[in-house]
C-alpha cells in the first residue's frame, strides 16, 4: 500500500498515540498514569501491523515520563517483545523516553537478552533527545508538529 497513511481511532484511558511529525514517519505513544498490559498489546499490535504495510520508515517513540510505573509481569512482556513482537522491519527504531532507573534496567537486559533487536530499541530521558537521536540516524531536521495533534489512536473513554 504505497504511501496511504491510514487513521485509527481507538478507545484507551492511558495511552495517546499520535503523529510526531506532519509527514507522519513518527509515531509518539505517551503513556500516562495507570496503564495495563492489554491496552499496552492492543497498540502495540495494531501499530506494528500499520508500520508493516507502510513502504516507508515509520520510527516509534514511547514517552513513559507520564507513566505511574509498570502493571506487574514486566518480564513476561520483555520475553514477548523480544520472542514474538518486534518492529516489522529492521530500519525501525523505537525510542524509549524515560528517566526511570527500573526502565534503563530493563532496556539493558532486553538488549543483552535480544542482541538482534540492539539496534532497534534505544533509551532517552527527553522528547528533545529522542528528536535528534532520530535526526542524527535518518540523517534529516524533524520539525514537531504535535500541537497539532493529528491522532492516529485516541485514547479517551
């Protein structure tokens, strides 16, 4: 499906996803407050599925900065991740936000226990830094536009 960009809309209390960028090749997931790890699959499903029909790059960015900390079973989800559901191409990058000691800790063992997958997931502690972690790799300026707030999932019940 060459260059559609498709609009979900999609019902969750504590994760927002929405385009980063006008030319929608940044997804930014914040998640805020209390979350669960249904909600985390059900977004994580559905955007993997998006990312995979687009014939362009889509980088994702997960700002936990607002988040009130993990539901219980943080591991088994780390195993899924690394085993089952990764980005569907190897040029993704997914971009951790986060200054959570507990979060740095996980990354660092997902990356030890999924070497393949070092590449594609990486830690941040600002939006900013994540910005031109990304600049610096797509080798381009990113101009944000979230003012705009163009949903890909709504997060509202």
């Amino acid at each position: 499906m060459k260059n559609i960009i498709y609009e979900f809309w999609f019902i969750y209390m504590s994760i927002k996803v929405s385009w980063l960028d006008d030319k929608k090749t940044i997804i930014l997931c914040t998640f805020e407050d209390r979350w669960t790890w249904h909600e985390y699959s059900d977004i994580e499903k559905i955007l993997w599925d998006f990312v995979g029909r687009m014939d362009y790059r889509i980088d994702v960015l997960a700002d936990w900065t607002l988040s009130a900390g993990f539901p219980l079973g943080v591991m088994d989800i780390i195993h899924r991740i690394g085993e089952t559901t990764h980005p569907p191409r190897d040029d993704i990058w997914v971009i951790n936000i986060s200054t959570s000691p507990l979060l740095k800790i996980l990354m660092g063992a997902f990356r030890r226990l999924y070497p393949k997958f070092a590449t594609s997931y990486h830690i941040t502690d600002t939006l900013d830094e994540a910005i031109r972690m990304l600049e610096v790799n797509r080798g381009n300026p990113i101009t944000k536009s979230i003012s705009s707030f163009d949903p890909i999932l709504s997060t509202e019940k």
